[in-house]
C-alpha cells in the first residue's frame, strides 16, 4: 500500500466518524446534486459504466475526482460493505488525503 492510499484511508475513516461522507450510490448522487461535494472517491476496480456515470456527474458539478484504492479497500476504510465511490462532504478531510 502507497503513502497516498494511507492518507486516503486515514482522511475517509475520520471523516466517516465525524459524519461527513456520503457513500453509496444513491447518497453520493444526492450530494453531488445538492452541490455539498468537495472530493469524490472513485474505486480502482468500479465498472467502466459506474466510472463513466461518477465522472460525468462529477464533470457536471465541478467536482474534483480520485480514483483510488479498491471496492473492498473504500468499504473498510469507512467500516462498511464494498463501495464503488465515496463523496466527501467537507473540505479539510478532502484536504488531508494526498492525491
């Protein structure tokens, strides 16, 4: 694992604590919608279809994009079940990870 995935993993896992994550498809779509997204996550292993649908609407509303660590990798790193994207809602935890 690279010094960059732990910083990822670390930033998510606080984040997540504090409340300030969306994850799951639904959840981020809304948050992309209502424009409180300041860093989407994307999983390395996401189909080509969910990544092509998570840049276009990250595209749409002008929101920076990661693409890092795996499915399983995001899930644990935020104490759930595999997740193919996460949106982090505030900018100081999108701040720490250093990508």
């Amino acid at each position: 694992m690279m010094n960059n995935d732990r910083s990822v993993i670390f930033a998510l896992g606080l984040a997540q604590k504090a409340g300030k994550i969306a994850s799951g498809d639904f959840a981020v779509k809304v948050a992309l919608k209502g424009g409180k997204v300041k860093l989407l996550v994307i999983a390395s292993d996401a189909s080509d279809n969910s990544k092509k649908d998570l840049y276009y609407m990250a595209d749409l509303y002008a929101v920076k994009t990661v693409e890092t660590l795996d499915r399983e990798q995001l899930g644990i790193a935020i104490g759930k079940a595999k997740r193919t994207a996460v949106a982090v809602l505030d900018a100081n935890f999108a701040n720490m990870m250093k990508v």
